[in-house]
C-alpha cells in the first residue's frame, strides 16, 4: 500500500493518541504502581522472612533444650572415666539408648547424638533413613581403629553387631573440640555447618560438657541436618512463588526449600553463586553490591524478568546467618487480567475515533495535494512542456495555491536552465578530452625516465595491486608490465610462495602507515640465480591525506657482496699469517730458554767453586750476557703474548721495595764494570705493599734501567717512584728513569716506542742491538 496524505494523517492522529495513551500509561506506572509495588514487596517478604527466622529459631532452641535435659541426664548418671561402655551385658550401652531413642524419634530435627569421654572414647546413636537405629562404639586410646557397631529395627531390637576399622577419633571432631574449649560446664556451642563422619549428610552440631564425679569430662552433642532447615523452609507459604534460603556469612547456602518433593544436596554449603537456581544465584551478587543493606528489598533482573530480594540476618550463637527471600515483580502487581482487557478496549477506541477524523479532514486537501504531486512527477522527468493544472492554481486554500504558482515558475526556470546544462555539458565533455591526453603526455614521459633508470622500480595503489613497473623489473624478473600491472604480490608465481605472504603483510602495512622498510634479500632473478639486492619500499598519501600506495626500488649488490667476501678472505689469511707468527716466536722462545736456563745454572756452580781471577771473569761474563739473553728471550715470549692476545697481568699483593732490590741486583754487576752510581729515589708517600702484577712492573723497570745503564758511560742513573694520583681503592704510580748519558733529540722522543728501534744506528754498533720496544 502506498503512502498518501491522508494515510499518514490518520496514521499520525493514532500515532498521537496511542503516544498520549502509553505516556500516561508510563507515568502512572513510575509514579504509583512501582511505589505500590515496592512497599508491597518490602511488606511481604519482610513478612516471609520473619516466619522464617521465628520457625528456625524455635528449632533450634528447642534443640538445645533437649541438649540441656540430655547434659542433666549424663551429670546425674554414674558414668565416669572408669565405666565399661562394651560390658557383656551391654548395660551401659542400653541404658544410653533407652534414654535417647524416645528423643530422637519424638524431634525429627535431631539426627544423631554423640556422647564421649576426654580419652576419646564415643559412643553415638543414630536413626536411619528406614526407621532402624544404629550405635557405634570406638575407643582409639585403647581400641586403635577398631570401631563397634550395634544395629537395631524399629521396635530397637538388636539385628546385629559388627566391628569395622576406621581411622575416627572423636577428639578431633569439631563438636568435641568447641565444647571443650568452652570457658565452662553447661556451655551450649555451635559448630559451624559441616560433613559429619558417618551418614557423610551436612549439618551442624550443638554441644556442651560436663564433670564427673572423679573429674575427668563428657561432651554430649546433638547433630541436625541441613535438610531439617530445608524442610522447614519448604513448610512456609510461598505466596507468588517466593523463594527462601539460608545463608552462612560467608555466602554458602544451608537450606533452600525442596524442589518437587526432592532437596538438592549437592547444593548445600556451596557458594550461592554456584547454585542452579538463576534468580537466586543472581540476588546475592546484586545484594553485595548495594553495600549489603539488611532488611531492604531491592529489585534486580535475571533470565529477562524483574526480581525482588531481601536478606534478612540471624545469629546463632557467634554465627551471622542470613534469611534471603526472593520474589518475581509480577508477585506483587495489582490488577487482574479483566482490568488489562478493559485498558485495551479503551484505547482502541480512542484510535478509532482519531481515525474517523482524521480521514474527515484528509479528504479535503488530498486532491489539490495530488495535482501537484503529478506535477512534481513529470518535471523530475524533464517533461516540461505541460503546466501546473488550474485546479491547484485555484485552490481555496491560500498555501496550496502559493505551492502551485511557486511550482509553476520552477517549470519555467527549469526550462530555461536545461538549455544552458546541456551547452555546459558538451563544453565539459571537450576540457575532459583536452586533459586526458595531457595526462597521457605525462604518464609516458614519467613511464620514460624510469625506464632509463638502470634499477628494478615497481609501483602499486592503495590495494596493494601493482600499477606498473620500469624495464629493468621487466628485465630482471622475465615478466611482461602489461600482464603484470593489476597483480598483488601474492599471484607473483616467480617469487617463493613463503616469501609472497610476507612481502604482502609488509605492503598493507607500508601503505596504512605510510612508512619506509629498507633491508638486505636475496632474490632470484630471470636468470636463475640468487642476487644480493637492497630492498626498499615506502608509501605516499593523496592530498587528502588518505593511502596512496607505495614505490619500490631494487638495487642489485651482489658485486659488491663478492668484494666483501674476498676482502673477508684476505684479512683471515693475514690474521692467519699473524698467528703463525707469534706460534713461531712463542715456540722458539720456550725452545732457547731450556738450553739457556742450563749454561746460567752452570756457570752460577762453577763460579762457586775454586777459579783463577781470569777464569772468574770469563764465567762472570758469560752469567752477564746469559742472563741478558734469557731477558730477550722473555720479552720475545711476552711480544708473541702480546700479539696474541693472551698477555694477562695478575692482581697479589707484593712489596715494591722488593721489586726495586731485585732490579737493583740485576744491574749491579753492569753499573759497578762501568762505575756508575745507581740510585732510588721512593716518595715516603708511596704505601709499602701494594697489590698488582710485580712480574711485569719488574720487567718494564728492567728495560728502562738497562736502557739507561747500556747509553750511560759515567755518571749515574736514577729512578724515581711518584705518588701522582689517589682513589677508593686504587693508586696511579708515577716511575721515572734519568741518566747522565748521551740523551735524545725531540725528533728521536718520536721514536722511542717503535719496536726494533734506536735514535740512530751509530748506538746500535756502539751500545750493542736494539731493544724490543
């Protein structure tokens, strides 16, 4: 059906009403049946929870009042630390039961009672699930494991008895140890909720203690099912399909109501999170939230319905339980179904009298309404020839008259402009010929220069697609542009199709960011072979700053990768050569110093026997030039360590004064066949023990002071020690040499480190070879 004037009027004026209807509708909902609503719920789930709390407290203090007469009972028996509980006639054991088997069957909340010595002897009665009875008698201080038990039917006559092996002791339970650390006898105590040892059912016990008559103590303790809370609960109206639950404080659920005549005990003592009850489940978490308000409904949504909860506390004992009562909105909403049909039939005729108005009024304007939408037809259509009809020219109505003369010149105005379009239009259409050869022009001149660049380029669009490519990609890869352009990267057959995703990832990300990756690849080229390239790309923006695409450049490096791998090739083979030679030295030094440690070991043996004055000074020229020699050597053996790499300098404490001595001993048969004065000149501040390598400081002083004792023909030769600068832990020695011999040039300071060198080659024949450094 077609949209006209008069449809949409009728359709506004309902519209209008049915609006008016659901605002006043929504009003008196927020603003009287919410509040209605919500003190109603706030009324009755109180109500609820009250019943609630009274009954289980009832409950339970009736409980304990049996507790009280059963702790009178025991006080007033003769049993003591010495009673026999297992005699043969099993006396003790039946008057225990006589007294409590009309106790538990006439209180159905109490499930078993527990009677037991400080030892830990127990004995416990318990009503089964068929009506029978059950004793169990341990003794763990004298029984071990052993366990007695008793059966019984319902008229309590002993079916039969049997010993199990169980690892219980009744110390360790929770109902012993709370009466027990109560600060006196007749104290009632309650366990918190937990899985009691034989029916595995869970409950909560209340106990107390008392003395006998030679001192030792009982503790007698009555246990009561979770599920005797959810019966009672179960017991309670549910008027609107409440549901109540209690809670411990932590948030773990002890009775829900039965469901369909059945509990759910796996539910029991589990967080009420977990529980599969969804408007329950969801109450608690919303009541968390809202600070925990005792005693306040509060509504909450759950499975796509309104809710209302309240949690309501209770003590028992020194526990905080909490009584959650939950209820459907819909529990709580006035009215019947009559009173809802009634609303409806109201509007409906609201909506049908607007409508009869409506289309009363629509009659009246649609057809001048109408002409003029003709009209609007056949000019969007270019059919200008035919004129605005008189009927809307004459219109009574003023506006509609007014909106067909307006009509009426556009016709004409529209005439006069379409001539002028079309002149426009074929001007247009000759500048768009004129431009596109221009662009042509410069497409092939910018195809041409990067045809002369002798590098692979390529280049794509904001798609990843190329859109060309100069002749030396051509060249390089075998392809034809004109087969090429329109392709992404991964349809390129020539390249491996692990590296096609990657250089796809890498091109989506180049053009989205608009940024630059330059790297090192190796591609195989047309033909055949692998090339060493530099791989390049970067993006471009349009003007409006949207991706553009990206240019790609390819530089074939491979000569110079050859370069570099026999520039690689030489340096090994020179860093070979280098090697070779410090083996060499290294070798030969150690193969010299065996044959010379032996003629300066002789020689010092024979100086020390009977000698001519002649034959002393040859040995002791030959001990001189030995020992000069084996000096050499050690430092060819430290050059070669050097070279190496492998010359190391130790950290021990030593004394420097030790150090200069042994100098001192070295050089004193030179200085004296010279007549030389060697002197030491130490700073006082110089610490006596120092820590470093004396091997090598011993060394380098042996060098400069032989240096200057071998160019010094008189005079005297000195060195000097020098605290220059001082740290934490740490010192820098300043040692200095100075003779009175034949000195240096500034140009022969140059030279001084060069190894193999002197000032000049007149000392070498005068003074003898040079020194190594």
């Amino acid at each position: 059906m077609k949209k006209t004037f008069a449809s949409s009027l009728v359709l506004r004026m309902c519209g209008l009403i049915l609006l008016s209807i659901l605002v006043f509708a929504f009003g008196c909902y927020h603003l009287i049946v919410q509040r209605t609503v919500d003190s109603l719920a706030q009324s009755e789930m109180q109500i609820s929870a009250q019943q609630l709390q009274s009954r289980t407290q009832h409950l339970l203090s009736s409980v304990q009042d049996t507790l009280r007469a059963s702790q009178s009972w025991g006080r007033n028996s003769t049993w003591n630390s010495q009673t026999e509980w297992l005699a043969a006639n099993r006396h003790e054991l039946q008057r225990f039961n006589d007294f409590f088997f009309p106790i538990i069957e006439n209180h159905a909340e109490i499930a078993s009672v527990n009677m037991a010595h400080q030892s830990g002897r127990e004995i416990l009665l318990l009503h089964d699930a068929n009506g029978g009875w059950t004793n169990r008698i341990s003794d763990p201080a004298h029984w071990g494991r052993t366990t007695y038990w008793f059966f019984w039917d319902r008229q309590r006559r002993l079916i039969r008895s049997e010993t199990r092996q169980q690892d219980y002791d009744a110390r360790q339970r929770p109902w012993f140890r709370n009466a027990m650390a109560s600060n006196d006898d007749g104290a009632i105590v309650w366990t918190r909720p937990y899985t009691f040892y034989t029916t595995h059912q869970i409950g909560l016990t209340v106990s107390t203690r008392w003395t006998a008559s030679d001192g030792s103590r009982f503790v007698i303790g009555h246990d009561v099912n979770l599920s005797s809370l959810s019966r009672l609960a179960g017991t309670l109206p549910s008027e609107g399909a409440k549901t109540l639950a209690l809670l411990d404080e932590q948030g773990r659920l002890l009775a829900l109501p039965y469901a369909d005549g059945q509990l759910q005990p796996g539910e029991q003592l589990h967080p009420l999170a977990t529980v599969n009850n969804g408007p329950l489940s969801h109450a608690y978490p919303h009541w968390l939230l809202r600070s925990q308000l005792a005693g306040q409904a509060s509504r909450f949504t759950a499975g796509g319905q309104e809710w209302f909860s309240l949690f309501q506390p209770m003590t028992l004992g020194d526990q905080t339980w909490w009584i959650a009562v939950i209820a459907p909105e819909s529990s709580f909403l006035p009215g019947t179904a009559s009173d809802l049909i009634l609303l409806v039939l109201i509007s409906i005729a609201a909506l049908i009298c607007a409508g009869m108005v409506a289309l009363r009024m629509a009659q009246r304007f649609a057809r001048p309404l109408e002409l003029l939408a003709q009209g609007s037809v056949r000019f969007g259509q270019l059919e200008l020839q035919q004129a605005v009809s008189q009927d809307a020219l004459q219109a009574p109505w003023l506006e509609v008259r007014q909106l067909a003369a307006a009509q009426e010149q556009m016709r004409q105005q529209l005439l006069v402009k379409t001539s002028e379009l079309q002149q426009a239009r074929a001007e247009l259409e000759q500048k768009v010929v004129e431009r596109t050869s221009d662009l042509q022009h410069q497409v092939a001149l910018v195809e041409a220069l990067l045809d002369t660049i002798p590098n692979p380029i390529f280049y794509k669009g904001a798609d990843t697609r190329f859109i060309g490519c100069n002749q030396a990609y051509e060249q390089a890869f075998g392809i034809d542009r004109s087969n090429f352009i329109g392709k992404r990267v991964l349809e390129l057959e020539y390249l491996p199709a692990s590296a096609r995703q990657i250089f796809q990832q890498e091109d989506e990300a180049v053009i989205a960011n608009c940024s630059r990756i330059s790297r090192e690849e190796q591609l195989r080229f047309a033909d055949g072979q692998l090339h060493h390239v530099l791989y390049s790309v970067t993006g471009f923006r349009h003007e409006d700053s949207t991706p553009g695409g990206l240019i790609g450049v390819i530089v074939d490096v491979s000569a110079i990768k050859i370069a570099e791998q026999e520039a690689r090739a030489a340096r090994h083979q020179a860093e070979a050569a280098t090697r070779a030679k410090a083996e060499f030295l290294a070798n030969m030094s150690h193969e010299i110093r065996t044959p010379m440690n032996a003629v300066i070991g002789m020689t010092q043996l024979a100086l020390q026997t009977q000698l001519s004055p002649q034959q002393r000074n040859y040995l002791e020229k030959v001990n001189t030039a030995a020992n000069g020699l084996l000096g050499l050597i050690n430092d060819i053996l430290d050059f070669s360590k050097i070279e190496a790499g492998k010359l190391s300098c130790e950290q021990t404490e030593f004394a420097l004064e030790e150090v200069i001595a042994r100098v001192a001993d070295l050089m004193a048969l030179r200085v004296r066949d010279k007549g030389l004065e060697l002197l030491f000149d130490i700073d006082s501040a110089v610490p006596a023990r120092l820590i470093g390598d004396p091997l090598r400081l011993g060394q380098v002083l042996n060098n400069l002071v032989g240096n200057a004792v071998k160019f010094t023909d008189s005079g005297e030769v000195t060195l000097s020690v020098r605290l220059e600068r001082e740290e934490q832990d740490k010192l820098t020695l300043h040692f200095a040499v100075s003779d009175t011999g034949i000195g240096m040039s500034a140009a022969q300071q140059d030279c001084i480190f060069q190894a193999f060198s002197q000032a000049d080659s007149s000392t070498t024949r005068r003074y003898g070879a040079p020194a190594l450094a």
